[in-house]
C-alpha cells in the first residue's frame, strides 16, 4: 500500500510558460520545486526562506497561492522520504548519475515524491518530469530515460515501497549516525521512523484548555498542551486567534519557561526571545518580562504576537554578549540558537543544510552564551538553558562542561513530580530530553514531541 502525507491536486492553471516557449499546465511548479530543492541539497538553504511568500525564491513567489501549496508539499515529501526515493530510483538506473547530474537527480526526486506519496496521477508526474527534462538544456538527452525510469516506479511502488520504507534510515549518515550514538540504534531508529510523520499543531492555552480542545477539534495532553492532530482552517481563521486567547507552540517547547516554578512578581529576562511563545508563558505566570533578541525583525513579529495576546513586556534589541541591563534579574531563560534537530517532523530540510560541524559551532556559540547569561542573574536566582536540537553535544555534554567550567553556578535538577505532565522526560541527573519518539498518544499523527534539552541552574 502507498504511504500517503499530504495531498495536493495537480496545478491545473495554464498560464505556466515553459522555457521552450510553450504554456504547459503544472510544469511551472514542477520547475520551482525541483529549482528550490537544488536550493536546499546542493546549497543548504533553508526551506522556510526559500518558501517564505514575501521574501521567498523570486521562482517560488511567481507562483500562484494553489501552486505554491504544491510545490511546498512536494518539497516537504521529497525531503521527508529522501533516502527511500534515492534507494528506489537507483534500482531502475544501470549505473549511477555523474556527480555532476544534479539538475537531473532533482527532476526525478520531485517527480518520484508525487508518484510514490502524493495524490498526483502518475501519468502527470511523469509527463510533467519528461516536458522538464527536455525544456533543460542540461537534461535534454536523458528525457528518454526519466521517462522510463518514472513509468517503472509507478508500476512498481505497490510492491516495492513498503520494503524500502522499513530498510531505509530517512537522513544522510552523519545524523543517522550522530543518533545512533546518542540513542542507541533502536531509539535511533524510532526518531528517524517519526520524522516520516508530519507533526500535529500545539497550542499553549491561557485558560481552560479542556474547553479549548473542543472547540479546536483536539485533545488536551498530559502536560496541559491542546494538540490537534489536522487544522480545520488556517491558523488566523481558527477561534480564540482573533481575541488572543492562545498560541501556536509544540508542547516540548512550553518546558523550559515551566521550569522556574512560580515567577509571580519576578524581574525574567527571555533571552533570544522571539518568536514569544516562551515571553508569552511567563507574562501569563505573572512574570515582569524582559524579551531580548538580537534581530530587530524577530522582535518586531514577537511584539505583535504579544499585542494580539494581550500581553506587555520590555523588549531589548542587543546582542546578548554586549547587553547590560540596568539591574540583574531574579530568574534568565536561555533558549538558544542550535542546529535545530529536533523539529525535522516540521522542517525536514534540517538533516540536509546542517552538518555535523555546524553541530560543534553552535555548541561552542551556546556554550558561550550560557556563560554570558549566567551574569545576568542575581545570586540565587535560576538559569534555565534550552534548546530544540537531538545532538547531546548542544545539550547533555554542554550542560555538564558548563557546570564543570563555571564557579558560581550549580546545578539546579528538576525532581520527579514537581512539575505536571513532564516526569516520563526526565533524566536521571535532574534535565530535561524529549525526542519525537516520545509522548504515543495512540498513533503517529498524534504523538511525538519536537526533540528538546533543558536543563536549569543557580547562580550561587
């Protein structure tokens, strides 16, 4: 059976030019994606940029509204099932494509995602992919051979997809790897099997999360998140966006604000604030906020996230390491900038732009950021250091050279029960790990978490 995430209908509007001259329904799209994912393997730009409807690809943004939904959808599924569609069309290839054939490897990845898990027609992913391939300069001699190669994947998936799926680890060796070493290989292999998943939607609550799970078509979780597993409409037509009664935020995101316990009445810096899903939670906890974000359009977006909310708080424009507030604050919030790991189920593209050596600059860059926040707080007052990556070299490791490298700062652990709902993430030296293998809330499009690392502290 064909496994299938998201479904699109084919673009049916012909006002797509094709570079050969001719108007070709669809075929513009096709050529965005496959433009883009060039964009995202050969280059390791970010999806999100790429896709972004204001400051997007100029390829993208061309597109209309229903066709970049397309190309979105295509983009993700390619990305999310890399690993099994290269598996798959290497079996119909005699010998593998020159390196540098890479206009033709993105052609036959975009056309393969639609065939194998998208409701497209094969004969129009496949006469889509052919018209592409002949339009291209560089790939017009192997028109004939993407054309047979497709028609043998779509004869072919029925019988052939649900093997690959259970034999192919979906991200390139060095994450897979990397898990493998942090996990064991069985874990490993449950987080890889989840980010096949797309994620459910998260909504932090003000108040009355049972009434909101109703009226949102969710269900509350353990930890008081609401979790709906598919959006009736989009995010600003949904009720309670209009009156602020709530945010979008994965439930392992909401951890770390909890981990002060009460704020009432306390002076909280949210360092590296923006978007403001954790600014929002502790202004709600009754915190005098400070939201600090090097990015004066980052911090623009979390001031109208908080005006649609309802909510105030100080907001600083610095760079961490230069800013000197006028008094120490009672409490510090450091989630901090990482490869990003952890939300692969959301941005598939993650395993494919970041490297393991991005890996060891970002633990580097937090590690010093850590020991920058640390003096922002007054003796004993808590530090709660976080982050969405998988990799213990930004979270486990980091957290115990800090502790071993920094006097004035002792560990903080957070005891089973002191918290509602997060005891199955505890470790045993008192942090925080969430991965998206977590939290089976009786099937794969409900459970799971973003992969998170928190652990608190105290200046002393």
């Amino acid at each position: 059976m064909v496994v299938s995430q998201a479904k699109p209908r084919p673009a049916i509007s012909g006002n797509h030019e094709d570079s050969s001259g001719g108007d070709v329904a669809g075929l513009a799209a096709r050529k965005a994606a496959a433009r883009l994912l060039a964009a995202v393997i050969d280059a390791r730009t970010p999806l999100d940029g790429l896709t972004d409807h204001e400051n997007g690809h100029p390829q993208y943004k061309a597109l209309d509204l229903r066709d970049r939904g397309l190309v979105r959808a295509i983009l993700v599924t390619a990305l999310r099932y890399r690993m099994t569609i290269t598996g798959l069309l290497a079996r119909r290839l005699e010998k593998p494509l020159p390196p540098n054939a890479t206009a033709l490897s993105h052609i036959l990845h975009v056309a393969a995602a639609q065939i194998l898990f998208l409701d497209i027609p094969d004969s129009a992913a496949v006469d889509l992919a052919v018209t592409h391939a002949k339009s291209d300069p560089r790939t017009q001699r192997f028109s004939g051979l993407v054309n047979g190669v497709l028609r043998t994947l779509a004869r072919a998936k029925d019988t052939e997809l649900p093997a690959a799926l259970a034999a192919t680890d979906e991200a390139p060796k060095w994450f897979s790897d990397r898990l493998k070493a942090a996990y064991g290989a069985a874990k490993a292999k449950e987080i890889l099997t989840a980010h096949r998943h797309e994620a459910p939607v998260d909504f932090s609550v003000k108040a009355d999360p049972a009434a909101w799970a109703e009226r949102l078509g969710g269900i509350v979780l353990p930890t008081g998140t609401v979790r709906v597993e598919k959006l009736s409409a989009s995010v600003p037509d949904l009720p309670g966006f209009a009156d602020g009664a709530w945010w979008v935020q994965d439930a392992a995101a909401s951890f770390p604000a909890r981990l002060f316990g009460d704020v009432s009445g306390l002076r909280v810096a949210d360092l590296c604030a923006a978007p403001g899903g954790k600014t929002a939670q502790l202004i709600v906890a009754g915190a005098r906020v400070t939201a600090v974000d090097t990015s004066k359009n980052r911090l623009a977006r979390l001031s109208q996230n908080l005006e649609r909310l309802g909510l105030s708080a100080e907001t600083v424009q610095a760079d961490l390491t230069k800013y000197e507030p006028k008094e120490l604050f009672d409490a510090v919030l450091l989630d901090a900038p990482c490869s990003s790991t952890g939300t692969v189920r959301r941005h598939p593209d993650v395993p494919w732009t970041k490297t393991a050596a991005d890996v060891e600059k970002l633990a580097d860059l937090q590690r010093r950021m850590l020991a920058r926040a640390a003096t922002l707080v007054k003796p004993g007052g808590r530090i709660v250091f976080s982050n969405c990556s998988l990799d213990p070299l930004e979270g486990e490791d980091l957290h115990r050279a800090f502790l071993a490298e920094t006097p004035g700062v002792i560990d903080d652990p957070i005891h089973a029960g002191e918290i509602a709902g997060i005891d199955p993430f505890l470790t045993a030296r008192g942090t925080l790990r969430t991965t998206p293998a977590d939290l089976d809330m009786g099937s794969p499009e409900r459970s799971g978490l973003d992969g998170f690392f928190a652990a608190r502290m105290r200046r002393v």
